[in-house]
C-alpha cells in the first residue's frame, strides 16, 4: 500500500484534528481516511 496523496500541511491537520500520530494518518487506507473526514466536517457544522 502506497502512502496517501495528501499535503503534509493536511496531514498535520488531520493528525491534530484526530487525535493520532502523523505516521498513522499516512499509513490509514484511504477509505477509513475519508470517513474519517466526512466525521470532522458533521462535527465542525454542529
């Protein structure tokens, strides 16, 4: 499995965001990722 096509800018947010280590975020397959982000963009419209 390659490693995500993600900015380390996005990364860093995401890692912040979530709660988990960088080097998890970049090694998280792609679908979990997404549903991962979809969970912050419901939370962030609350």
């Amino acid at each position: 499995m390659k490693p995500l096509q993600i900015s380390a800018d996005t990364a860093v947010k995401l890692a912040k965001a979530l709660g988990v280590p960088l080097e998890q975020i970049m090694h998280m397959p792609q679908h979990i990722l997404i549903q991962k982000m979809i969970e912050l963009e419901k939370n962030e419209a609350k």
